[in-house]
C-alpha cells in the first residue's frame, strides 16, 4: 500500500482499461459471496449451502440470513489477498513504465541465489527442516528452502529462473556480443540462474521440473518467431548447460525415480479431483467462497481420512469449487485480455528489454502448466511474484524523460 501511495498508479486507463474493469469485477463478485443474504435468496442461488451447513453445524436452519460463503472468514481473507494482489499489479506495471525493470529483475535474481543456495545447503543434513531449524505442523510434508512444501518453493523457481534468463539474454543483447557482455555481474548472474536450476532439481518436485519445461518450451518459441534460425545455437546451449548441471547433481537419478513412481500419486490426484468435481456440480453459480474449499471437503471426502483434503491440487479445479461462474469467468475474460496485451507487446517491443519480457511470458506459460497439479499460487510470496512478473511482461514503456526516478 506503501508503494502504492507513493507511485499513485493509474487504473481503468488507457489499454488497461478492459484488463482492470474486469479484475476489479472479480473482486466485486468474490465480495459478493460474504454479503448475507436472506435464507430464501440464498437457496435460490445456491440451494445445496444449506445442505453442506445442516452437516457442519446445528444452527443452520435457525439463522435468517447467511452469506454464500461456507466459511465467511476465510473467504473474506483471500478477497483481502486477491485486494493487495491487484494493488501489486497495477503499482509495478505504473513502476515499470517510468523504468527500472532491470533493477527489479536483478533483485528477484538475487533473491532466488540467496534462497537456493540455502536450500541446497541444507537439503542433505535437515531435509524435514524449515531453514534447518524449525519442523513444520504438518505431517508427511517436505520443506524445501523458505516453504513448508517443496512444491511451492518450485513456483517460486519457475516464476523467477525464466526472468533470469531473458535478463541474461538482453543484456548479452544490449552489449552486442558475449565477450563485450562479460562481466563479474554477468558471471553472478549466470551463477544465479545456475544455482535456482540446481534447487528446482533438489526439490525433487515433478510438477516444477514440468513447469520449467513448458517454460522452455514456451522460450524457445518465441526466440524462433523473433529471431529465427539466429536463436536456435543458443537454445541448443542452453539446453546443454540444463542437462550438464541436472546430470551433475546425484539427486537427477531422484527426481527421474519419482517420475517413475509417479502411478501412485497420479492415483491420489485423480481421486481427489474425483471428490472435488462433486463441489463444482452442486456449487455451479457462486462457488463454496474462497478459501472454503476446506470446508466444502468435509462433507465432500469420501475417502479415507487418514489424509485430508486441504486442497484440490489443481489452481483451476479449486477456483471453480470455490469462485464458481461468478468469479471464474471474469478471471477468465481478464486472463485472455492479459494474455492478448502480452502478445502485442511481444511484437511491438524492438528494444533490448525483450528478453525481459519474453521471459516473463516464459515464467507465466511455466506456472500456468504447473498449476494444473499444484494449487501453489495461494502462497502469498509466491501470488506477489506472479503479480510482478505479469507486469512485466504487459507494461509499457514511455518517455522517461519527464518521469521521476
């Protein structure tokens, strides 16, 4: 709010103006969801509320008015997240027009050094250990760096080693050639790059390793469409450096076994994508609210309950159980618009930065695809950094002449 306060963005502005009257028409409609309605009105919207509550408390036919939300607080805490998510946004998109791209990149690049040498560090020696000190509540999970899941320590990665590269990328670019690049800052951060590769490969997490494939992926097109043939030597170097550094860490054969195995939690995910489809039929219109998927499961669970449903492991899955058609299509409408200002920007953009900026849409291509099995975009830290990064790549750059530093 701070940051807010002192850039003073400006919304539904300009070619913002769709982007931004949809968000905030998803906040609007998640708000919707904790206004207690009266008992009649809330059945006709979502007659199975009172049904899932008449199992979660013995007062529920007695309250004359209700909000659609199973669970009001939680509900009330993500529309406050969701808030400070659309402050973010617009702030480092207002930012970023006046310039400083590069000092943002260098910051998320530091930071992703600091914390994955950290986490390699102290992998081998405390690997049920937050920070090598501290053991989560949570039973049967495996912290991993400043995350209590593995998981979310590789949304992290794939946001941030896509926006590494493009960094590295443009500024070799800017230079004109490799040699005239080389530099001690260049060496660090490729050594940055190195390091939160090596962590995503520690983490042993698959969904990441898929991720940052599809990030790649997702690169390396562009590079083609903008470059050609041109590209196609460093794309191949690239992906030689990836499988020299992965065939060096003794952990590679690790991560390779649990692709293997991957059967069994394939099994999971599925029947807890089986029992969460139930809550998106019966909740079609207004959803559970967010954050109440938790509460939403404990009528819904059907199997054993040796493990509980916290989540559906699928970003998309939970925002249809919990947003319904309320939220999700203005989320939806207002993906496609970012997703159609990123491509323009791709091909208007001729200056260096680029790369920058086709490394966030690498970033965001890589997160987009591993949200189909992780939900880990709820993480405030991680849900900030996707917020920088989709301002990065839509922002526009304009004089800066006249703009204060």
């Amino acid at each position: 709010m701070a940051a807010a306060a002192l850039v003073r963005p400006r919304i539904l502005d300009g070619p913002w103006r769709r982007l931004d009257a949809l968000l905030l028409v998803a906040i609007v409609c998640a708000a919707v969801q904790i206004v207690p309605l009266p008992t009649a009105w809330r059945a006709a919207v979502t007659p199975h509320a009172t049904i899932v509550e008449d199992s979660l408390r013995f007062d529920a036919r007695t309250i004359n008015s209700r909000p659609i939300s199973l669970n009001p607080v939680a509900t009330l805490l993500s529309l406050g997240l969701f808030t400070m998510l659309l402050v973010a946004f617009v702030t480092a998109r207002a930012a970023l027009a006046r310039g400083g791209i590069r000092t943002v990149v260098r910051t998320i690049c530091w930071a992703g050094l600091v914390v994955s040498v950290l986490a390699v560090a102290l992998r081998p020696t405390s690997p049920d250990l937050l920070y090598g000190m501290w053991r989560p509540d949570e039973p049967g999970v495996k912290p991993f760096g400043p995350f209590i899941n593995r998981n979310h320590m590789g949304t992290w990665l794939v946001l941030a080693l896509p926006l590494t590269l493009g960094y590295l990328a443009a500024r070799v670019t800017r230079r004109g050639s490799l040699t005239a690049a080389f530099d001690a800052a260049l060496l660090w951060t490729a050594g940055a790059a190195a390091a939160m590769f090596a962590a995503l490969v520690v983490s042993l997490s698959r969904s990441a390793a898929i991720g940052v494939v599809a990030a790649a992926a997702s690169g390396g097109l562009i590079a083609i469409g903008r470059y050609g043939r041109r590209s196609r030597g460093w794309l191949a170097l690239a992906a030689v450096l990836a499988v020299t550094i992965a065939a060096s860490l003794p952990v590679s054969s690790q991560l390779l076994t649990r692709f293997d195995n991957a059967k069994g939690d394939t099994g999971k995910r599925l029947r807890i994508w089986r029992e969460t489809i139930p809550i998106v039929r019966d909740f079609p219109l207004t959803g559970v609210g967010l954050g109440a998927y938790r509460m939403a499961m404990i009528v819904y669970q059907r199997s054993d309950r040796a493990f509980f449903f916290n989540d559906a492991h699928d970003e998309y899955l939970q925002f249809a159980a919990e947003g319904g058609l309320l939220v999700c299509v203005p989320l939806a409408l207002a993906a496609l618009t970012a997703v159609a200002i990123m491509a323009r920007r791709l091909r208007e953009d001729r200056s260096t930065g680029f790369w920058i900026r086709a490394g966030a849409v690498a970033s965001l291509t890589g997160v987009a695809v591993q949200s189909v099995w992780e939900t880990g975009l709820e993480i405030p830290a991680n849900a900030v950094l996707f917020a920088v990064v989709c301002a990065i790549a839509i922002h526009e750059a304009r004089d800066r002449s006249s703009a204060p530093r």
